[in-house]
C-alpha cells in the first residue's frame, strides 16, 4: 500500500518506510495513498487483525503478519481478546483485557513485530521509538518493546497528572532497553518536545548515522493507527447491524479508527466523541473551530488531559478529500494562532458523520456510580465519560457501541469515590476497598511493592539533549 502525507510535500512511500519514519518529513502524518476498498471481518478477532494487517502493511510477508497477529492475542486475559458486553442500553467493547490494562495494547502488542519486520526488511540495524504519553501508551508501549532485540524506546510523561498506577506501571517496567522518563508540564509539552525532536534534522541525522531508524509509537505511527480499526471490524461482525460508537477522545486516533472501519464497510453511523474538561475536540466537533487557546485542566480522567489532538490532522485530510493545501493551512493556523476554523463542505461532511459531548470531573464520578447502579457494570473514568455522552445525545434507534478503554481498577480512587465516596489517599488501599465494595479482584496491586527502575525528570526544552547528545 502507498502512503501519502496529510500535508502533501513528501514523496510517496510504502509501509516498510512509513511505519520507520512516524511522522512525515513534511511534519505531516501518513495515510493511505488510494480509496480503501470494503475489509470483510474473519471469524475470530484474531482473523480480523490479521485481514486488517494485510490490507495496511502488504509490503511485510503475510507469514509475519500472521505471527504478529497471534502474538499479540497471546498477550490478552481472555481468548477473545476483546470482548463484548451488551448491557441493554448500550453495549460495551473491552479492550483493556491486555498486559496494561489500556486500549493501547490492541496495537502496541503488534507494533513491535511490524517494525522488526520492517527494519530487517529495509537493513537497518536497530530501532530507536520516541513516545509521548498522557498515561496509557507509555506503559502499554514499554510493555510491549521491553527486551525486544534491536528496540530502544523513550516514554516521556507528564509530571503531574497521571493516576499512581498509570505511573508505577512505567516506572516499574523491566527491560533495559525501554526508560520512562518524567516531564515537567502537561501532555501537550511531552507531545511537543517529541515531534520537535522528529523536526530537529540534525538530531536525526545523530541518531541515523549508524543506520538506527528513530520513530514513534504515538498514534501518528501507522503501525498504532490501523491495527485498532480490527476491533470495530470485529463488532460491526458481531453485532451484525448498523450501530452507532462512542469513543472516549484525547488523542483522536481511537475515534479516527472508527471511522476508518466505516471506511472498510463497517455500518457505522454516528460517531460520538466524548471529552474531560479539556473539551478542545467535543467544542470543534460541534462548532468547527478548533481552538487550543484555553486553560489546561488537570482531570481524573488523564488520559484525555489533552489540547493538541494530534489525529484531527488526518481527519482533516479525510474531510476534504485529501486536499493537503488545506490541511496545511489549518495546521500553520493552528502552530501560530492556536486556532483554525472549518467552512463549507468539510464542515458539513464533519457535522453529518460526528456528534460530541464532554463531562466535568465531577459528573465523570456520578456517571460511573449511574452505571453500577442501573447495570451492575463497573467504568473507569474515561468510559464513563462516554457513557454521559451517549445519554446526553439524541437517540437514533440503533444500537450503540461504546469503546471501554481502560480497566477501572487503574483508576481505583476515582472510582471508589464515585461509589462510596471518600477514599483513601494511596491508590493501592484505594483499590483493596474497591475491591471489598464490588466483590471483583484487584488486577494491579503488585505494583505497590515492584521496585521503581526509572526516576528521571526533565524539563520539555531538554529532551533533545538527552535524546541525542550534540557531539
């Protein structure tokens, strides 16, 4: 498959060189070349992620397809890797039954084995994975890199702001070759400094010089991107009717997913974002200004602690029909301004597909107490962020499908606060109470006693240095 940049001024490439750069020279991100043609859905969650995989790095053998494909289910609790729990007014697609816990396991338990595969097939000698993390992908990618041959990743994370299980998952990571490393300042800084560094020439050019590929993790990279298109491939299958999605938002690209799978025939019809305060992406879908100029709320769901959604970019290519001009324009708009503004078609295109809703903390809280009260199921922070949104939208007669992105038990104060109120102080007490209270087992406390491997903090401007020392 040909792969363009949103921005238009990189020369076409395939997957083997998409997935090695991550970003576009141009600063753009890839996406597919040419119009996609319907994906059927295979039997077993495992045979979609295999046909999603074919479609999208068709330059790798189809036998390291498969072995990705299989490695990565290997990694989840159950064997359906992502199971569907219909609890009558919505019904609830789980994909945090990986190694971490996170939706980001559905594609970071594949991205390791696509870029060996694809390093190998382009000779170079290693892998150098540059991540930004508002929480979730810098666990889910350490684990998933951690003692791979060849792989070396950097998870760079916000100070403040993350749960205390979201943190111990990175700090405690084993593997010498993976290091979690802290940033002073938000999400929106460690995602800067990271594709500063990707835009930094000579930097590159420091860490190439042996043949090393730098690249990402971060859903700008291909090989995060399009394996999460399998799973909603795998409940349109299921649940074999149309149905509308609601896709807790932060970085864009869980919903993007969705969209794409609409794409490959999935009969999807609305796609809802649900937002936290930082609610830059619900107030575009709904206005079609995009303006980053506001306040950042730290939130008790982090992992949508954003401003900067990164994947809107790529949406914008879709909306106008690839018109990279365009795109361009929005984005310097967005880089000097911290806004830009949507007209004509590709507003009209982006009302009719999209709707949006967002909860303050507080309401995130009584959102997951609603849940437990009315089903009997227990959300983390972030779907039960998507759960409001969907009972504060017009119903539409079809069936809803909400992305479950996290397990409650990583949020553990947040959530028993919503169901019982006061909690204690530390997140593992936090979470033997939950446990106490909702009779299910604590899945992370383990964590509390794992020794702590990496300790570093830094401020954003250093992160080049440390990276890459100037000879």
């Amino acid at each position: 498959m040909d792969y363009v940049s949103t921005r238009g001024l990189a020369p076409v490439t395939d997957s083997l060189h998409a997935l090695l750069t991550g970003l576009a020279p141009d600063g753009g991100l890839y996406v597919p070349a040419a119009p996609l043609a319907p994906l059927p859905a295979g039997a077993t969650y495992r045979d979609t992620l295999l046909a999603v995989l074919r479609r999208f790095f068709d330059d790798l053998p189809a036998e390291t397809l498969a072995a990705a494909a299989d490695a990565s289910v290997a990694r989840f609790d159950t064997p359906e890797a992502v199971p569907l729990r219909d609890r009558g007014e919505a019904i609830f697609l789980e994909l945090f039954h990986g190694p971490t816990f996170a939706f980001k396991d559905c594609a970071l338990t594949v991205l390791p084995h696509l870029l060996v595969a694809a390093a190998k097939a382009l000779g170079r000698p290693g892998i150098r994975v540059l991540t930004a993390t508002s929480g979730d992908t810098g666990s889910a990618a350490m684990a998933g890199f951690a003692n791979v041959p060849g792989t070396r990743l950097d998870a760079f994370y916000p100070a403040a702001g993350i749960s205390e299980i979201q943190r111990r998952q990175m700090v405690c990571c084993p593997g010498d070759n993976v290091r979690a490393i802290a940033l002073r300042g938000n999400f929106d800084a460690a995602q800067s400094a990271v594709k500063a560094a990707f835009a930094d020439h000579a930097l590159r050019a420091r860490i190439e010089a042996d043949g090393t590929c730098l690249t990402s993790a971060n859903s700008i990279n291909i090989g995060r991107l399009f394996p999460q298109v399998a799973y909603y491939l795998h409940a349109a299958a299921k649940i074999a009717a149309p149905f509308d999605v609601v896709v807790p938002t932060g970085n864009f690209g869980n919903i993007l997913a969705a969209w794409y799978a609409r794409l490959l025939g999935a009969p999807i019809g609305r796609l809802a974002v649900a937002s936290n305060r930082n609610r830059v992406v619900c107030d575009f879908i709904r206005t079609g200004a995009y303006d980053a100029r506001r306040d950042f709320h730290v939130t008790n769901a982090p992992s949508m602690d954003i401003l900067v959604s990164s994947n809107v970019e790529r949406l914008l290519w879709l909306l106008t029909g690839g018109n990279a001009v365009k795109v361009r324009t929005w984005q310097a708009q967005l880089k000097a301004e911290g806004a830009f503004r949507l007209d004509g078609y590709p507003l009209h295109d982006l009302h009719a597909a999209f709707a949006a809703s967002w909860a303050t903390p507080e309401e995130t809280e009584h959102a997951i107490a609603d849940a437990w009260e009315r089903f009997g199921y227990l959300l983390d922070p972030h779907t039960a962020i998507a759960w409001k949104t969907l009972r504060d939208l017009p119903p539409t007669g079809r069936p809803t499908l909400i992305a479950a992105t996290a397990s409650p038990w990583k949020f553990p104060r947040t959530v028993l606060r919503a169901l019982a109120g006061a909690t204690p102080d530390d997140d593992f007490d936090a979470a033997e109470a939950l446990a106490a209270h909702t009779r299910l087992a604590p899945a992370l406390t383990h964590l509390r006693d794992a020794p702590i491997r990496h300790t570093l903090t830094l401020d954003p401007a250093d992160v080049p240095a440390f990276i890459a020392p100037a000879p």
